[in-house]
C-alpha cells in the first residue's frame, strides 16, 4: 500500500506542502491560510484518504494516544469484559486500545510488551502472567507508564488494581460454614501468582477459624495447561473416601465451569448433595439451573480505575505509584442451599 | 520513556554506532565483527534493555510481522475464541497479532483501522461491522491486504471466511419441523448485515418448504443497542396469543443466552414446552440443564483459513481473491425433545 503524504496533496491541490501542513497538522498555523483554501485541501485529503501519521503527530506532542493492553486469556469472558470495560473507559477519554493476549505464556507476554511499545503507544494496562516479573521490572526500570490489574507481584513496587482475594474467599467460605458444610473443598490453580495464593491462604484461614478439618487435604489444585484432566482428577478425589467433600470453592470461574460439567456428567445434584461457590460471574453459572453463588468481581470499576491511573501516569510521569484495592461482594444463589 | 539507541550502545561498549548496528540489525554484515566484540554489544544491549525498531526492520523487510485483528465485540465468548484462534495460529507462523473490538460501532471501527494501520501491521483481518462498507471499499482502494471474517458484504468483492449461514439456518428449522414443532419462532438481530439475513432467509425458505405458517408474523429482531428489552418483548409476543410458539430459533449464542435468561423467569420448561436452537457453542448453552441444540461454527478453522488467506495475500499482493465458505454442523441434543 503506498501511503498519502502531504506533497501529493499538495500536487493536487496546486499549492505548497507547508500550506497543506499547516492546515492537516498543526492547528495554530492553520489562521495563516485561507478559508477556501483550507477547505479544498481538506477535501482533496479526504478524498485521497490521507491518514495522519500518528507517529509524526506523537513526537510532536510526545503522546499516540493509543493505550496497550495485555491481558492473560482473550477467551476468557472474564478478561474479555474487562478489555471492554478499559476500551468503553479509554474512549471516553479520546484513546484508542490495541490489545494482545498471552494466553498465560510468558513469551508471548514479552513478545506483545515489545511490540505493543515499538508501536509507540502511551502506556500499558497488563495482567501480568506467572513468571513475568522481569519483564515488569524492566518496564518499570525503562520508566513506561503502566498499570497491572487483576494481578501483580508485591515484591515489585508497581501501581496495580487488584481485590481483596484473601478476604473475599475467606467471606465465601465461612457461608459454606453457616449453610452447614462440614467438609469444604477448594480447587485453584497450580501458580506461583500471587492473587490466587491470597484465594488458598482465605479458604484455609476461614477454615481453621471454624475449626475445620484443615484445607490441606482438601485443596487441589490444578494446572493451567491440562484443565479439564487436572479438574476432573480433583474432584473425583474430593468426592471419593469415607468422608467426602459436601461443598467446593472454585478459585475461578473456568474452574467452576469445567468443574460443574464433569459433576453434571457424574449426576451429583446442586446444592443437595454438594454446594457450589465461586469466584466471578458468568452467563454459564447464570443460566445452570441451580445458579451459581459467586464472589463478583467489579469489573467496570476495576477497568476504570486502571484508565484513571494509567492516564494520571501519562501525563506526570512523576505521579505517585497508587495501590488500589477494590472489595468484592458474594452474591448468594441457590448453590449452596438456604442457611 | 527514553529509547535505547544504538549510539548508546555504542558509547557503552566503546566502538562504532556502525559496528552496533551490524551485530544488532544487520545479520549479513555480523560476520565483520570479532566474535568477542559482538558478544560484548550484545550483552550491553540485553543490560540497556536495547528494543530493536521494528519500523526501521519495517523498512528494510518490507514487513512488520504483525497482523491487525478488529473483531465486533470482545466481550462475546465467539470473537474471544477466534481472537484466540487467529493469534494461535498466527504465532505458528512468527506473526504477532494485536487487536482492537468495534462494539459493533462503526467510528470505532473506522478508529482501528486508521490506528492499526499508522501501527505499521501488515494487513488486517476484520469482522466488519453494520456500515462499514466505505471503510473496506478504502482498504481495497489503498490495496491494504485484508480478510474478512464471519461477515462479509456482497457487493465488494474481498477475501472472507464465512459459514454456510442459508444452509445452515434451513437446516436446523428443518430439525425442528421433524421434531414435530408446528409454530416455529425466531428471534434475530435487526441489522442489514448479510450473514444475518442469510439465516432469516434460511428460516423463512425452510417453513415454505414444509408449508407452514408464513415465518414473517414470527420473525422477530431485537435492536443490538436494546438487546434485553427487544428479546424480552420478542418472546412475550412469540408466547402470547391463542397460537403461541412451540420452537424458538435464535440467530446467535448472545441472543440464546439472553433469551434462555427470560424464558427460565417465566418457567417455561425446555423442551417440553418450548423447543429451542441456536446458532454458535458457548459454555452456558453446555450446562444448561437442558443442553441446547446448537449451530457450530468451525472456529477453528475459519480463523486458521483467515490468517492463510491473509499472509498469502501479505507475501503475494496479486494474489487472487479467495471466498471460503465452510460448513457448519447442527448438535442435536436435549432441547429440541427426540423425533
């Protein structure tokens, strides 16, 4: 494709390119030319489909107005909102989001940092991935502007959005306890990620201030890359043995998803024979037909506070990191029984 | 943010910025240099967190090795599986996809496109959205390569990827007329996007066949912008009235869900007294208690043809035009009742 420039404008047009210029790039200078000519120049630009170069505009202005956004699993409901929620945000505030997926793969995390930042955008919103504290380090240390959401590493100083996940899940099971459960499972993700390990340490202290069989037996976990055999496997195993399981906890809602089709497939009754609660909502547990209670996570504030943050970020780059820490609330369905 | 520049490597390290540049950006001229030399820039590269300009590799390929994907709405599980799908398939291939959502807007989709495009990726693949002809008629014009995907418009001839819509929808009101429904409903999207229509058609071509009620007293189409008020008001008039529908078919999974919503709150019991069938998977429509009688749409493949389609077009500009067009299957299961 062979891009417009000024000058061939400026041929058509039968004028200067620093007439053309001044009326497509720099609103200041545009006085110094004439109305009808301005008008003429503009249309011949529209017509030749002349697009501004953002990159000639951002070193003028030192901004692209464009923000990148990196989250964890496009296919993922939950980050597909969230992406919605910074798109919807960011527009209202005049920038445009391109955007990347890293499918929990660190690679692919550095791959898209690089060239998200190659593309000249103004900052960066991610959900970082297991492993990829280097990456945000070196981001930190390169001064771009960025925000981490959902997740971020406490031992990295980082302006980040995030939930209360130790106390939202330590919230979530003690209602399992009230219900009268008596012995309450957990699965979760096998990660080093910080939100999820908040998510396990709630369960196990909700547990031992009920003094409750330890959670230790009866948290799995299961591995990003082998989901359904590693669900399926924990659940038979917190269902099998003299005393099994009469309540589970799902860290997420693609484990409870793919939790709550297995158990379907074994033809265990929701909530008689075992309640449910999870973290995130979804139409899925929406529509199940014993709906799902679950820990909601405010997406829309979420997403707006990481536009907030980031674009305070943009504009001084000496602004302060901000922590924020959103609460959550349990939204309490028919899947754990009435108390 | 500042940049590294290959002079600050070379300050660094003590040569020449021409030195710098055949180790980092000039891999026929490497072999000028002594290894330990080349070996000492690239370990200050690593240390500066040096980023290699991809316009400047632009440049000189010709190419960014980034693909533009503009799908119509991130936060629908379909366009999240095939922004996956094309990203997977795309890094198979050492392409780096970054993507924008349009919200079914059509500014927004103009904004991506002039933003992906000033971001130097080598072609797009696109979900179009209602009126956006002007704007792939103007990528054609600026011989942008593109694919399109799941929709396409008729009148201008462009590469897409799309499904069986006419066949497809006849089909599945064909199932349910030998399920034995006798009125049969449909509630589908107003829009004047073709592939929408081509399931109207469908639908419409499959009650003539079997001569039944003409389908048009129950057609019914929700706005996009109103989507829960129109289906609620779309079912209540399919429902009401001495002849009510014994069978729904929804054009897509968004429709479904949202409709599944309502006809739960009524308590209306699927399939015994109503049947439904819906074009596109999606996780809720599984676990549904009664697991809906679904369209599938090849995902996987569509968005494998597309990114095929897409770097022939990139390596080979006089490629030829290709419409692929791929099948669909109906999974039959428990929400239409047996034959």
């Amino acid at each position: 494709m062979k891009k417009v420039s000024l000058k061939d404008i400026a041929t058509e047009a039968g004028v200067s390119t620093a007439l053309v210029s001044y009326v497509l790039t720099n609103k200041e200078k545009e006085a110094r030319v004439g109305e009808e000519i301005a008008k003429k120049i503009r249309a011949i630009a529209h017509k030749l489909n002349y697009q501004p170069n953002h990159i000639a505009r951002s070193l003028k202005s030192g901004r692209s107005f464009t923000i990148g956004l990196i989250v964890a699993d496009i296919s993922n409901p939950f980050f597909g909102n969230i992406a919605r929620t910074i798109e919807d945000e960011a527009k209202r505030n005049n920038y445009t989001v391109i955007f990347g997926s890293s499918d929990e793969n660190v690679d692919k995390s550095g791959d898209l940092i690089n060239v998200l930042l190659n593309r000249q955008v103004d900052g960066l919103i991610i959900t970082p991935t297991e492993g990829s504290e280097e990456q945000i380090s070196q981001l930190k240390a390169q001064k771009v502007p960025f925000v981490l959401i959902d997740r971020f590493f406490p031992e990295i100083e980082a302006s980040h959005i995030a939930v209360n996940n130790y106390e939202a899940a330590y919230h979530a099971v003690s209602h399992l306890v009230k219900t009268g459960r008596k012995r309450i499972g957990m699965v979760a993700y096998k990660t080093s990620l910080h939100h999820i390990g908040e998510r396990k340490r709630g369960y196990k202290e909700a547990l031992l201030a009920h003094h409750m069989t330890s959670g230790n037996t009866l948290l799995k976990s299961a591995r990003y890359s082998h989901l359904a055999a590693d669900i399926r496997l924990s659940i038979d195993q917190l269902l099998s043995g003299r005393h099994p399981a009469d309540a589970i906890f799902f860290a997420t809602n693609s484990l409870a998803i793919e939790g709550l089709k297995y158990i379907n497939s074994l033809g265990i009754r929701i909530p008689d024979q075992l309640a449910v609660i999870t973290f995130d909502e979804s139409e899925a547990l929406d529509l199940f037909y014993s709906p799902v209670t679950f820990v909601r996570q405010p997406i829309l504030e979420m997403g707006r506070a990481a536009v907030r943050v980031l674009l305070e970020e943009i504009k001084d780059n000496k602004k302060e990191i901000e922590h924020i820490c959103i609460d959550t609330s349990l939204v309490i369905r028919k899947s754990c029984g009435s108390r």
